[in-house]
C-alpha cells in the first residue's frame, strides 16, 4: 500500500532566552505565537521564517497563548496571553491590555461566536467576556469558586468549550477528575474521577474525542457523551514525569505527542498505529511543547519546541503535512532545515514531466542506434575492394 509522506521540516526558529511554554498558529496558519520564561512573546512568518514581532509582557513567565478574532474587526489579529503571575493580557501588534487573574494561568479556551475565554488557573475556573474594544476588554461573569472566595486546592490543568461553546470542560491534575458545566446557566453536568492523573489533555468537536496525558504510560483516549468513556491508549515510554502537550489533528484523526527523548510522536486515531516518528533534535531534547492547526486548504502545520530547564538557546521547529500526498516507496527524510525552503502553498513541480522523460528515453535511444547501424552498413558496402 501506499504510504504517507512524513510531514516536511519548514523553519527551525531561535530567538527566546529561556524555558518555552507555549506555541500557537494563526487561523490561517501564516504566523506562529511563541511564549517562554523570558517574558517575550515572538511572532513568527511562517511563509517566510522571519520573525516580525517581540512583545515583553513585563509580568514574568508566559504559560498559554491564544489567537482571538473578532468579527466586527475581521482584519485584526489579537492574541492572549496568560502569565505565570495570574495576568492575561489582549494585545494587537504593540499595544497590551490587561485584566489581573488571581493565580497562575494554567490554560485558556476560546469561543469566538460567544466572545468568552475560559481560563483555568491555579484553583479556579473563570469565564470571562471579551471586548476588543475596551479599555479593560476582559470581564469576569462567572467562576468556580466564586471571588472572592479563595481558590480550592486542585489544579486545573486544561479547559475546552464543546457542544458548539454551550457546554465546559475542565480538567483537574490531582484530584484526576473532569467536571462538565453548562456555560449558560453555570450548572456541573457530571464530574468524573479518572484513574490517572490529567496532566494535558486535547479535544476534537468532529470526534468527540478527548486525549489524556496520563503521566504514567503515554495517552488514554475517551469518548465524550453523558460521561468520559475510555477507548483506548497510545503507549509512550516515559523516562522524566513531567507533562507533555498533546494534540488532535486531522479532524480528530491524528493523535500527537512529545517526549522526553526528542520525539514527536503522530497517530491514527482509528487503528491506533504509529505514522510517524519526527526527530525534533538531540536524543536527550525534552519535547514538552507542541501545537497543531490546520487552515482551509488540506495543508495541517506542525510545531514543536525543546524544553531542557538548562538550555538557554531553546529550539521551535515548524513541520507542515498533505494528508493527501502519498508515496510507493520510502525515501530518507531529512532533519534540519531544508536546503530548499518552498512554502507549501507555493505550486511545486509535477512529477509527470519527469514520468514521460523516463518512456520517451528507451526509444529515442534505440533510433539513434539503428541510424547509426545504417550508416555503418552503407559505408561497407561503398566501400572500394
């Protein structure tokens, strides 16, 4: 059977001088956000590999980004960012406008048609609405527990809005449970206990899928319906117990993973078989973060980067795949950037040219011999005895 072509290595990006925690892609996949430790937030050209802006958030580590758009401004990309001090901040090329939280910012959903972030701290679960406009676009209308009382004890790890943005959920790294609440009317759905810890978790709408990093063997799978219901598991071979962001591409067909032995790890979702192997660097690159998006046009962008506590130089790769795109035999690929950088969008040469070279070659071949044979023979027949 044919087999797929390995995603291709677009861009290998340097600039943070400390531990990064966050990637994010644009919904056209043209930029990539990246976040670190150092404070800065680097915008990244995906179509030409430069980078075009650093914002200095000044209020320490960078833990989540997300992009925001607005529909009464279609032209403006805002993006939000969460800090380790409890600050999230809305910005738009230079400009930041924050709100205050009260705790670290552990992860942040967005559901653009409703205008709210949900926004999972340490002990808390906010949702707030969003004005783009504003002064202070950020407004807390509800949360759990509710301020000002102080937050519980649990960590919530990861949040996602489902059932069109109607619906929450959130999941707790300790306590190993996920709570479901109806975002109207802030009623808990259902709250249940897994039998591992949630140290990440990704959801996909078409499949109703939820992956788990379950911080022992890899990644437990769950169907989502009136409660989580397990599927199954991608094993991974754990050697350093700390989390690894997973995410779902394809349309919910595509698991993937980091290591902690520089691997980035893509799967079938319905087989459950390994596709890919990416190599993101040395063997000892700890592969914590990495997010996946993909645009209109079939083309699904991967981003990967190195999470060595000692590195302060840390390495964001970019990976782009066309699911549609297949080959009969292997061929060797190549790590590092390319020598040939051609955007996927651009239009690459097709192998048909090459395909009539290769039948048209014997032939000609074989006539020019037979002229020649021709020759030879008329010349000996001419020739004087």
């Amino acid at each position: 059977m044919p087999e797929i072509i390995p995603p291709r290595l677009l861009w290998t990006f340097k600039g943070h001088t400390r531990l990064l925690n966050s990637l994010a892609f644009s919904e056209d996949c043209h930029l990539l956000a990246s976040g670190a430790d150092d404070g800065h937030v680097f915008i990244w050209s995906v179509i030409s590999g430069e980078r075009l802006e650093d914002l200095s958030t000044k209020e320490g580590p960078v833990t989540v980004l997300r992009w925001f758009c607005d529909n009464q401004m279609p032209d403006a990309r805002f993006i939000v960012v969460g800090t380790a001090s409890g600050t999230i901040q809305l910005w738009k090329r230079q400009t930041a406008r924050f709100t205050e939280s009260d705790t670290e910012i552990q992860d942040i959903a967005v559901q653009e048609v409703s205008k709210l972030l949900a926004v999972a701290s340490r002990g808390r679960v906010s949702l707030l609405k969003v004005d783009t406009r504003a002064a202070f676009p950020f407004k807390r209308i509800l949360s759990d527990p509710l301020v000002p009382l102080p937050p519980k004890k649990a960590l919530a790890r990861a949040v996602h809005f489902y059932n069109s943005g109607k619906f929450l959920m959130v999941g707790f790294l300790d306590s190993k449970e996920i709570v479901a609440w109806e975002v109207s009317s802030w009623k808990e759905l259902w709250r249940w206990k897994l039998s591992t810890r949630i140290g990440d978790t990704a959801w996909s709408p078409e499949t109703n899928l939820l992956l788990v990093w379950n911080l022992v063997d890899g990644i437990d799978t769950y169907h989502i319906g009136e409660h989580p219901v397990w599927v199954h598991k991608f094993p991974v071979r754990i050697k350093r117990n700390v989390v690894k962001q997973v995410e779902l591409g394809r349309h919910g067909q595509m698991a993937i993973s980091g290591s902690d032995s520089s691997e980035i790890f893509l799967w079938n979702v319905q087989t459950g078989a390994q596709e890919h192997i990416l190599i993101h660097g040395s063997e000892s690159d700890l592969v914590q973060i990495i997010t996946y998006h993909s645009p209109q046009d079939n083309w699904h962008y991967i981003a990967s980067a190195s999470s060595n506590a000692c590195d302060n130089r840390p390495v964001m790769k970019v990976w782009a795949l066309h699911p549609e795109r297949r080959r009969t035999s292997p061929e060797p690929q190549k790590q590092g950037q390319p020598a040939s950088k051609p955007h996927p969008h651009q239009t690459l040469p097709s192998p048909g040219k090459h395909c009539r070279w290769i039948l048209w070659f014997p032939i000609v071949l074989v006539s020019v011999i037979i002229v020649l044979a021709s020759f030879y023979l008329h010349a000996r027949i001419k020739r004087p005895i």
